[in-house]
C-alpha cells in the first residue's frame, strides 16, 4: 500500500547572510526544525521504515549542526573567527540560506534513504523559525 511518513527533528544552530542588507548579516541564531518526509509502499510488515532507521540516518547529522555556527566555506571572516576561538561550526559549500541549508540536507542525506528500496520520495522541509520554511523534495 502507498503510504507517507514524516519525522520532524529539531535542534539550535546559529549563522549569518553577510550579504543581507537587514539584521541577517549579523551572527544571530534559530531554533531550527526538520521535517523528513519518505513516500513509498509498505513492507511486509506494514511499514515504509522504521522511524528508527529515520533517527539512525538523520541523528549524526543533527548532532554536528546543533549548536554550532554554519557557515559558508567562503566567509573568511567567520572562518578564521571560529577556528581562531575553537568554536564548534560546520561548513557547507554555499551561503547559509534557508533554502540553501535545505538543498544540501537533503543532498547529504538522499543517498542514505535511497537504500530503502520501498521508498521512492523524500521532502525536507526546513523550518528557519516557527512560521517560515524552505521545502525541497525529490525521487530517489
């Protein structure tokens, strides 16, 4: 039977857009909430997966985000900063836009869920703060 199941993950995490011309272009954090989507056919047992197996693919990735600084790989400034004061952050290869940061979970974590071979879609929506998000979805 065609099905859906979601997983929503949730974590704190600051940044910044040196490029915005508003309050973004200073260091400033989120409460930041993921929601993990996975469209297929029930197993045999009923299940499109475990959310066990949901937690298992998106907990380490959860876990180096929460708490730290993203930052673009080209922000000098914040680089040196962090790495200077040993402060947890992690890099990703573009501007740290909600819709950016959406793209590359969902390009991190495609491969793992496209294992299932039950599973067929997947959707991330990433929520920035409580009332606005970036969503992307895709077939594995």
């Amino acid at each position: 039977m065609r099905m859906r199941i979601a997983k929503e993950f949730i974590w704190e995490m600051s940044h910044r857009l040196p490029f915005h011309k508003g309050g973004c272009q200073n260091i400033h954090g989120h409460s930041y909430k993921l929601r993990v989507e996975v469209e297929g056919n029930t197993d045999s047992n009923g299940m499109i997966m475990d959310y066990y197996d949901m937690s298992a693919i998106m907990d380490p990735v959860i876990f180096q985000l929460d708490h730290a600084f993203i930052v673009d790989e080209n922000d000098e400034l914040m680089l040196s900063f962090l790495k200077e004061n040993n402060f947890k952050h992690y890099v990703i290869d573009r501007t740290t836009t909600a819709e950016n940061i959406a793209i590359y979970l969902l390009e991190i974590v495609k491969p793992k869920f496209a294992n299932f071979t039950n599973i067929d879609k997947i959707k991330i929506r990433f929520h920035e703060t409580a009332d606005v998000f970036a969503e992307i979805e895709t077939d594995l």
